[in-house]
C-alpha cells in the first residue's frame, strides 16, 4: 500500500518532459505509471485498476483521462507546457509513426502529417486551456511548468516531500531524459549504453530495472 499523500497526475501531451517528470517522481519514490501501451480505449475498469494501485501517472492515456480524477481531492496535477513550435517539432520527428499509427490516435483523432499542423496548433491550443482552468479552480493542487524550468524545490514543496539526496547526502542532479540528440545517438557510447539497457531488461525484471534506474540516476551523473 501506498504512503503517499497525493496521487499526481502529469497533465502534459505526450514530447513535453513526461519521461523526465517520471524519473523525478521515481526518485522521490513515487511509483509511476505510463504510457500505457496494454490500456485499450475507454476500458475503464483497467484505468480504474491502475489508479488503484500506482501513486503517479504520465502520458498515453492518462495526459487524456486526466479530467476523471480532477473531483478527487487527493489528486494533483503537474502541468507540463511547452512552446508548440518545439512540440510540433518532436512529435512529428519521433513520436511514432505517420498518419493513425501513432499511440494517441484514439484520443487525438488528427492523422500526423504536415498538411495537419494547424490542427493539431488546436487542439494543443483546447488541451492547455482546459488545464488552465483546472489551474484557476484548483491553485492549491495545480502546479503550471516547463520541464526546462522545474526544480526540484518547487516539485518537492508542491508535493509536501523533501528534497531527494544521493548517497552522500548532496542533492541529487535533475535527470533529463530523451535529451540526446539524432547525431549523439550515432555515437558508440549511446548504442553501448542502449545494448546495456537491452540486456538488463532480459535479465531483471521491469520493476528491478527501474529500481536500479532510479539508484543509479540519484548517485551518478550521467
């Protein structure tokens, strides 16, 4: 059982910092879940199900399921923003494929093409307005951010946790996931380190792998 005092809630389209958020919250001990990929649309019972059992919840589905929770007072919401230009950007590049065949197609509804762009500026547009709303009702249980600009003060004050510290006692370096770039995943280091993350996924467990995830991003910079 869970002794967390909130459930969060990651309120942020899919490529704007959810897979770093979820490292944060992993560090603070938080068990999180998302995306989703087994979740098959409007099963309730699943969401129910893993609302029951995780304390934090990111990307496909619940950045779109978010709204069901927002009358339970021990939900908090963590609203990722990020410029549309730069959004648009990494979505398009690298979120899935074109067309319908990419994750969020179900709740979307806009094939992924250029020519879709304005659309897609809409939707963006609608999705951040209805958080913002959420925001003004809710200021105590809304925190308004960018995955650039969080810190580990203002997350771990919205949260009521203290501040995460390694082995040594210093506070532990903010993770950035997904950061590298097409050209730095050319590099050695980085299929080295993806052909080590292949054969720990083989022989641990997803729930160890994580753990020692969690363990090695709060003790070692890399």
């Amino acid at each position: 059982m869970s002794n967390k005092q909130h459930k969060v809630i990651v309120v942020g389209l899919p490529k704007t910092g959810t897979s770093t958020l979820a490292v944060m919250l992993r560090i603070l001990n938080y068990k999180v879940t998302g995306p989703d990929i087994h979740y098959q649309f409007q099963d309730t019972s699943y969401l129910e199900k893993q609302f029951s059992e995780y304390d934090a919840f990111q990307d496909y589905p619940w950045c779109f399921e978010w709204e069901r929770y927002i009358n339970n007072p021990e939900v908090k919401c963590i609203i990722l923003h990020r410029d549309f230009e730069s959004w648009w950007k990494s979505f398009y590049d690298s979120y899935g494929n074109k067309n319908d065949r990419y994750l969020s197609f179900s709740y979307m509804k806009l094939s992924k093409t250029e020519a879709n762009k304005a659309l897609f500026l809409d939707y963006f547009n609608r999705y951040y307005n209805t958080a913002h709303k959420f925001t003004e009702t809710y200021p105590k249980r809304a925190l308004s951010t960018t995955i650039k600009t969080l810190e580990w003060t203002e997350l771990c004050d919205f949260l009521d946790e203290k501040l995460p510290k390694n082995i040594l006692g210093r506070l532990v370096k903010k993770p950035h996931v997904n950061k590298q770039n097409s050209k730095t995943r050319k590099t050695i280091k980085f299929k080295i380190l993806n052909m080590i993350k292949y054969v720990l996924l083989k022989i641990l467990s997803q729930k160890t792998y994580l753990k020692l995830g969690v363990f090695l991003r709060k003790n070692i910079s890399y």
